[in-house]
C-alpha cells in the first residue's frame, strides 16, 4: 500500500534520497558538538588550556553550528521540494485515474469523497513523506551516534536512558494501535461535511427561494460538530505523545543530574565537563526518540488516508478499452440483441430486459416512458457510459466493446439529462464539441439550436463569460447551448436525453425541424415527456418498466399501444383546457 501510493515521486526521487543524506551532515556536527563543549570545560576553563583553548573550542563550536544550520536549511528545501512534487504526482494520478472511470466507477464515491481524497487525504501522504525523508535517517542516526557518545564518557551512567525506553515503547505502541480507527473515522465525517457544504452552494439559489438558510445552517453546524468530536477522539491519543516524552526527558535528566552530580563531587570517573556533554547527548536522545514517535503517529494518521487513496487507484475500472482497435463506426446504425442490464450486475435486478431493436442509420427515434421505465439507461449504453449485462449492442455494424472508447464517443454525441456547462466563455463551452470548430461551424450549430438570437442579444456575444455551471443563462438557454456543443462534434449519432423540456413548444419544434434539415445523415434519438416532441419520428420506442413494450410510427402507436395511446390523450386534454 505503503509502496503503491509513494512510487508516484516520480522525478522528485532524487531530492527525497538527497534529503537523508544533508539531514546525516547535519545530525553529525551536532553531535560532536557536546564533545567538543566538554572538552572545553575540562580543559578550557577548569583545566590548563586557558582562555587561548577556550577561544578556539568556541570558535569551533560556533562554525559547526553554522555548517549545522546550513545542513537543516538545505535538507528543509530539498525536503519540500520532494513533499510538494509528490502531492502534484499524486493528486494528478488520482485526477486521471477518476477521469477513466465509467459511470458505474463512479456511482461508488460521492463528489465530495472523492474531492477530500484529492485534498485532504493527499496533504496528509505528502506531509507525512516530508517528515519521513527529513527524520526518518536524521532521528535514527541521532540516536544511535549520541547514545554511542554518551556510553563513552559513562557507561554506567547511560543505563539511566535504558531504563526510560520501555516505558516509552510501551505508550507509543498503545497509541499507534489504537489511533489508527479513530481517524479513518474522522476522513469519513469529512467527507460528510464536505458533501454538505457541496450540496448547499450547488443549490444556493434553492435554499434562499425557500428561505431554508437557517436549516441549512442547522445541518452544516451538525456536520461540522460531528467532524469536530471525532477529531478529539482521535487527538486525544495523540496529545499522550508529547507529555510522556517530555515526562521522560525531564526524568532522565533529573536523574542524570542526581546521579551525575554525585559522581562529579565524589570525583568518581566523571568531570563537570563530561557531565555537562552527557546532557546534551541524553537530550539529543530523547528528541530523536521523540521524533521516532511522531514519525510513527504520522504513518497512523497518514495510513487511513493512504487507504483511502488507495481505494481510487486500485478501483477496477468497469468498461475496457480496446486500444489498439482501427474500427470505426461506418454509420449511424444500432441494434440491440437480447440485451440485460443491471446497476448491481446481478441478473435478478434487471433494470433493462431482453431489449431487441434495430434502428436504422439517419433514423429519427423517439422514446417515451414513464419516470423510472430507463430510458436514459437505455441510451447510455449506445457510447458505453455502461456496459451490458448481458446481450450484444451493435453500433455501426461492431460490437461496441470493439471500438476505441474514444472512437466510439467521438461518432455519438449525446446531451445529458442534466445540462452541464464549464466557467468560461460560451465560445469555449460550445469548442468542447469540437476544439477546432470555426467561428461559421458554431454560429451554424447554434443557429440549429436556436441558440444564435439570445447569444447575439449579449453585450459580448459568443465572448460572453459563463458562472460556474453556466448560472447566468436559463435553463432553457443551457439546454439550447448543450445541443449545440454536441452539433459540432457532427457525429453519426446524437442523442437528446429530455433535452428540450426548458424550452416552449415553438422552440422546440424549430429545433426539430433543424433536425431534419441539416441531420438526415445522422441517427437522432431524442428522449422526450412531450409526445409532441417524438410524433414526428420515424418511429418511436415505448419503455415501460425497463422492457420495451412498443416500437412503431406515432399512427400506428395510437392504434395499437395503450400506454402510448393514454399518454397522448392525456396531453391533447391538458392542451385543450
């Protein structure tokens, strides 16, 4: 796990394996440092060097404390450099494995999960990794030189840090063991908040229609509440780190000063000097021990993030490319064959059943349905949004899975239900369509969308700049813009899924009329509540509860369909009156 998520360093390797090595320069002045203190006491100011050696002593001890600090400065910068490299690398494979994603992939995170794993999650990887390459050799290494440096001025004396270990172990493995739940719990309350706050500012102008603010505010402060007791349930672990260090320390050094003092009045193989150094070397040992922890705390934290990301990375993704695939579709043509399909991919819970159609290039389809009947499932087959569960869906005379993805979804256009448009200017909405498209390709498309009048109304024209989701346009304005983006990808097959129920029925006729002028080449299919909306298909499809129970012309479907038939009157009555 551990390996999988820090294999993305990528080209910021080498400052995380410089980083160590600066950090060993460092821990080495400072350890000789203590010596050399020592040695001044001893021979500087209690012994015969006198002021002359003490100088000298001290000169010295200053220039390694300067190359010291240069060490920690350097490692700090190659250690950041590494830290934010790594985040870029990470957040940028998590970015495109997401964008990889089927729908089915996606249907799993909800936005806001997904969101805190790309932020959170990854700041507390990078950090933890910052804190790794900088302590992981220096601490250790400390450790293990100072202890080498304290046993040499006095063996007997350093069994007083020997005694402090255990007890330390002891509360550091207690805490990694159990802090770890407590913050995977904590990143799911996150992502509870952050689906709060996503789902209030999408729907702003919902909640101040309805006057729901204080609601709204009620269930952020209940979701920021629950974030907040579940991180003091995970600190209050934490925070038992520091004391019993510092508890230790302070221990250690009384007993070094009790024990130590007794031996430097008796004059029992130990100097004012030697003492002196012996503290700071069991200093230095317990600071190292105490990054050692922080070290570990860090990877317990970091470790329900690192699962979490993990979980992104190592999502299967449901619909396989075939990428070295050179079909492409030569029509417009599409046949289901006793296709199935479920959400769940269990074959008791079919959402669509034995679905048998053909469906000719350059037709026009309707299809009708009651809410739930899976008409939007239906289309969202045809460019592999989903994958059937079982059955053969042919496009162009080939299997689907045949085709490159980008093949397949570069020949059908489809306008989703729910309309989506990005910040910038409508030129560049409408150039996702196509990026090349020139200024007389989208005034053509936008004019079939009826979209030209209302974009000329604007001061800048196609130069004007969209909010974020394009709030400043109606709904029946973006519906019109999304039709026109998918017209310039000038695909075999199109695919308006309800895209025209913002706009009034003259509109909507204008555009169908559009249609059939300039698309006779192309497959339309159009979903549509309206049944003036698909009469004047070719031919229309009558879903009901996932299996299609009619496909006929609209004469005949009055005829012979009762669920068609009820539909129709009960629209020519509500238009009537």
């Amino acid at each position: 796990m551990y390996k999988k998520v820090f294999s993305h360093l990528g080209e910021y390797k080498k400052y995380a394996i410089l980083t160590p090595i600066i950090m060993i320069g460092e821990v080495l002045m400072e350890i000789f440092i203590p010596y050399i203190m020592a040695e001044m006491i001893n021979n500087g100011i209690k012994g015969d060097g006198g002021v002359e050696y003490t100088v000298k002593a001290g000169l010295l001890m200053i220039g390694m404390a300067v190359i010291s600090l240069s060490f920690g400065a350097l490692g700090g910068m190659t250690a950041a450099r590494a830290g934010m490299g790594f985040g870029k690398n990470l957040r940028g494979a998590l970015f495109n494995k997401v964008q990889d994603y089927s729908f089915a992939n996606v249907d799993k995170y909800s936005t806001a999960s997904l969101v805190t794993r790309l932020t959170t999650d990854v700041t507390n990887i990078q950090n933890t990794l910052m804190m790794l390459i900088r302590m992981a050799i220096r601490a250790p290494f400390m450790m293990v030189g100072a202890i080498i440096m304290a046993v040499k001025i006095s063996p007997k004396l350093s069994t007083v840090f020997f005694v402090a270990v255990p007890v330390l172990a002891i509360i550091l493995i207690f805490i990694m063991t159990n802090a770890h739940p407590r913050f995977s719990k904590m990143l799911k309350k996150y992502d509870g908040m952050n689906s709060a706050v996503q789902e209030n500012l999408i729907g702003i102008r919902v909640v101040k229609a309805f006057v729901r603010e204080r609601h709204e505010k009620s269930k952020f402060e209940a979701s920021a509440t629950d974030v907040r007791s579940a991180q003091v349930m995970a600190e209050k672990l934490i925070i038992l780190n520091g004391p019993a260090m510092q508890i230790s320390m302070y221990a250690c050094i009384v007993a070094i000063l009790w024990f130590g003092g007794n031996m430097v009045i008796n004059m029992t193989g130990m100097e004012t000097g030697d003492l002196s150094g012996f503290i700071s070397y069991i200093t230095q040992i317990l600071s190292s021990l105490m990054a050692l922890s922080f070290i570990f705390i860090s990877l317990v934290i970091s470790r329900a993030s690192i699962g979490r990301v993990c979980e992104i990375l190592d999502e299967e993704i449901d619909i396989k490319d075939a990428p070295h695939s050179e079909i492409t579709p030569i029509d417009g043509s599409i046949e289901f064959k006793n296709v199935n399909f479920s959400y769940s991919k269990n074959p008791d819970n079919l959402t669509l059943e034995n679905i048998n159609l053909k469906i000719n290039s350059g037709e026009t389809i309707g299809i009708i349905g009651g809410t739930g009947s899976a008409k939007s499932t239906l289309v969202q087959l045809i460019p592999r949004l989903y994958d059937v569960l079982d059955g053969e869906l042919l496009v162009g005379g080939h299997n689907v899975k045949e085709y490159r993805l980008e093949t397949l979804r570069n020949e059908v256009a489809m306008v989703l239900q729910k309309n989506v448009l990005f910040s910038g200017t409508i030129r560049d909405n409408l150039k996702w369509g196509n990026e090349n498209a020139t200024d007389e390709e989208i005034i053509a498309a936008c004019k079939n969308a009826q979209a030209h009048d209302f974009i000329s109304s604007f001061p800048d024209g196609y130069n004007t700049v969209m909010g974020q989701g394009g709030v400043n346009v109606s709904g029946g304005q973006k519906q019109r813009l999304c039709i026109a983006r998918a017209l310039l990808k000038k695909p075999k097959i199109i695919i308006l899924d309800d895209s025209t129920s913002a706009v009034d029925t003259a509109t909507d006729a204008n555009i169908r009329e559009a249609f059939k002028r300039e698309l006779s080449d192309t497959t339309a299919i159009i979903i549509a509540q309206r049944i003036s909306s698909v009469q004047d298909a070719d031919r229309t499809i009558v879903l009901d509860d996932g299996k299609v129970v009619a496909f006929d012309t609209h004469e005949n479907l009055i005829k012979n369909c009762s669920i068609y038939r009820e539909v129709y009157e009960s629209q020519m009555k509500g238009d009537e009156e």
